[in-house]
C-alpha cells in the first residue's frame, strides 16, 4: 500500500504535498492583514484558500471557540497568562488563531480530495468508538462529557452540546469527518517518511546485538621486572621530579606555622543595653524576626467539575460565570449556591473552609483568596485540579506576634553582640592602620593582653 501511495505523490499531488508542508511549516510565523468581509453569490466569506472561500459563519464560530480557549488559560493562568503568551511570541487575537486553523484544515481537504481520499460511513463509526482516537485527534470538536460511561455517544449531552456550539447535526458530521480524514491524512505522509529495513536491522545490531570479544591477557609482573633492570640516570630522575613538582605539586612539604589564640568576648568591653534600645529593636524587626502566627483567611467557595452541564445547557466554566454576576448583586446567597451546587465536602456548611494560612491549600485557590481585599468578596473563576471555582472572603485574620517580654533577654543578647563587634573591629583596625609595620606585633600582643584571656 504504501508503495502505490509513492507512486501516486509522485505524480500530479507532489507539488500539493510540497505546497501543503511549507504552509504548515510557516503558518506561524508570518501574520496576514486584518480580515475583512467579502460577499460573493454564495454568501458572505471572510477569506479564500486557493480560490475556496471560507464562510464568515464558519470563521465567526471558529473564532468564537479560539476566544473561548483563550478564556479558560487566562482563567487558569490568570495575570501569568499574557507573559507566557508574549515569552512565545503568540498573537492572543482570536482570529489569528481561527485564520490559521481554517487555512490549515482547507489545504489538507484539498490535498485529500487531490489524491483522492474517500472514507466511508463504517470507517467513521470504527474509528469513534475508539476513545483513545476521540482524544488525540478529535478533542477540539468532541468533549469527553459526550460520551456515557460506556464509551458510547449520549443523545442526551450531544444535544447539549451541538446547541450550546451553536451547530447543525450537519454541521457538527461534518466537522467529524473533516477532523477524521486530517487525521488518516497526516498519517499516511509520516508513512512516507520511508526508512529502509536494513537501516532499521543496522541500528538494533549496533544497540542491542550480542558481541564477540577476544580477552589477551598481559602479565604486569614481567614489564615491571624489565624495567627494574634498566638503568635510570640523575637527569631522568630530576626531569620526573621537576615535572610532577610543578603540575601537582607531589614532592611539596606543606608550610607549618606557630601561632597562639586568643579570646576576647563582650564582657571585655562592658556593654550597656538601655530599655529604649531593646524596644527599639523590637519593634523594628517584630514582622521578620518575632512572629507568633502568621496571617489566615476564612473562606467559602464552590468546586463543580469540569465535565458539569447544568440544566439549561452551559457548561462548569460558563455556569460559574453567570452565578458569580447573580452573587456580586446578591453575596449573602453563596452559602445557598455552595450548598446546592458544590461537590466539596464543605458544601454542607455552606462552602466553608477552616482559616487556612499561605502554603496550606492549593496554588490556585490561596491565590485567588488572598487578593480579594474586602469582606463577602468574590473571586472570578477559577481552575483547580478538581475542577472550576468560586471564592468568596468572610474575614482576614492578622498574623500575632510573640509579647516583648518573652523576647527581651534574646533582643539584649543580640544587641550586646552587635555592639560588641563594632567596637572590637573599629579598635582593632584603628590599631592597625596607624601602627607602622615593625612595630605591629608588639602591639597587637599589647591589645591581646588587654582585651583577651
């Protein structure tokens, strides 16, 4: 097969094929003009793909779902997200994004329909019931929740679904089958990239293959005995030494010196703390140095899952932003809401947590937490692990601090060392540099035994 598939590329599609992965190649790199709406007989068109236009409906909802995604990694990353998009050097306009979507869709249809790929109504239902197909080719246009526990299509949530995206049952077959025949297309180019068997054979040889080896056992002993037989002369030796003393220093005897020690503490200088220092010094490091507790936060939120569609057809993100506009009219509903809703446990009391301080819940959640500023406010939504969320702030409690008294002994101990240190180093430097260099020893002994024991 792959080898009728050659011979046919090689004909009249190869320059579709070569016209088809140079666009793909730099479909990212160059930016077109802003689109602009063109009518023609057939109804208004936002762009042409060698000569197919591209309905405006069809861009429109394209870009619709790319705002969307857009959405949801601003709602994940939140004020990270625009720095991680411009470190890639990505456009965040919708309709870049659709534009090269589309234009990369329309030129594999046309190379498909160039070489002639049909896929049948039986090849369409095989390859759905294949979830692992589903989730790497086909999750932009179906989401999990469609499907039952069984794996099979749910009437019900498809329903949902396809209202809710704004599609036709035609429209939504169609993009199955685009997404389909993309994904048999793309495969059988990688199958091009022919490797021949015995390359592959070389390659496992060269890694995995057992060798053959040959051992020749030499003796030591016998070129050791020969050499000690040979003369070595006083030029050879100094030659060996002179090297290895000046790379390695091998034949170095290491300096040895004598000295005396001595030590000189706080008491020698007889250091006053005042009250007013030790108050001083509390207070200007009470934050960093004396905390007792640090500061909490009490809040209640709501967790629903991300698969979650609520009754009228709006999915866990999109239900969560039209109750957080009906709770900033109406704060004093969120314990209800948490109730009703939540799949937290602490939805039994109303959504809400234990005080918890920075470090004690997920990213995600203390960061939303911790910004809010006032009392009964409430966060945008969210992305957790578990799902989407809302939070809401009931108090801020301040971090404590350990009382003066129960620290003042180790304030005056770090007084007493600071300045005794001072005053130890500006003596001693003053000694030493007005002292002239003959004489230094002498006073240096003269300060130890003043100072030191």
């Amino acid at each position: 097969m792959i080898t009728e598939i050659r011979n046919y590329i090689k004909t009249s599609s190869t320059s579709s094929m070569i016209g088809l992965i140079t666009v793909l190649a730099l479909g990212g790199v160059f930016s077109l003009p802003m689109l602009l709406k063109q009518v023609s007989s057939s109804g208004p068109w936002a762009f042409k793909v060698s000569g197919k236009e591209i309905s405006y409906q069809e861009f429109s909802r394209e870009s619709a779902d790319q705002q969307e995604r857009i959405n949801r990694f601003k709602a994940q990353y939140g004020q990270f997200a625009e720095m991680l998009f411009q470190s890639q050097g990505i456009d965040l306009n919708p309709q870049v994004f659709a534009r090269d979507i589309l234009i990369r869709q329309e030129l594999l249809d046309q190379l498909a329909e160039s070489i002639h790929i049909e896929i049948t109504q039986d090849f369409i239902v095989q390859k759905l019931q294949d979830r692992d197909i589903i989730i790497n080719n086909l999750s932009d246009i179906i989401q999990p929740f469609v499907f039952d526990q069984n794996g099979s299509l749910s009437q019900e949530s498809y329903r949902l679904y396809t209202k809710q995206q704004g599609l036709t049952a035609s429209q939504f077959e169609d993009k199955i089958y685009k997404g389909i025949k993309k994904a048999l297309l793309l495969s059988l180019i990688k199958a091009l990239v022919y490797i021949p068997e015995y390359v592959i054979k070389f390659q496992a040889a060269q890694k995995d293959a057992r060798k053959k080896y040959s051992i020749y056992h030499l003796s030591l002993a016998d070129y050791v005995q020969k050499e000690r037989q040979k003369e070595v002369s006083h030029d050879e030796v100094r030659a060996y030494y002179d090297a290895h003393n000046s790379s390695e220093k091998k034949y170095w005897i290491p300096e040895k010196r004598i000295g005396s020690s001595s030590l000189i503490t706080p008491k020698e200088y007889s250091v006053k703390i005042t009250d007013s220092a030790i108050n001083s010094y509390y207070e200007d490091n009470k934050t960093t140095l004396f905390a007792d507790k640090p500061a909490q936060i009490e809040v209640r939120y709501i967790l629903i899952d991300k698969d979650f569609v609520s009754e009228d057809g709006l999915f866990a993100y999109d239900f969560l932003i039209q109750k957080r506009a009906e709770l900033v009219q109406n704060p004093s509903d969120f314990a209800r809401v948490a109730e009703q809703f939540s799949v937290d446990p602490s939805a039994k009391n109303g959504g809400k947590l234990k005080p918890f301080e920075r470090g004690e819940q997920e990213h995600a959640l203390e960061r939303a937490d911790f910004v809010l500023q006032q009392d009964n406010a409430i966060s945008d939504v969210i992305e957790m692990q578990q799902g989407y969320a809302l939070v809401q702030s009931i108090k801020k409690i301040a971090r404590t601090f350990k009382p003066l008294d129960a620290v003042r002994t180790e304030i005056k101990k770090r007084l007493i060392e600071r300045e005794f240190k001072e005053l130890f180093t500006d003596e001693l430097k003053e000694l030493l540099d007005v002292t002239p260099i003959e004489q230094k020893s002498e006073l240096v002994r003269q300060f130890i035994t003043k100072r030191g024991s």
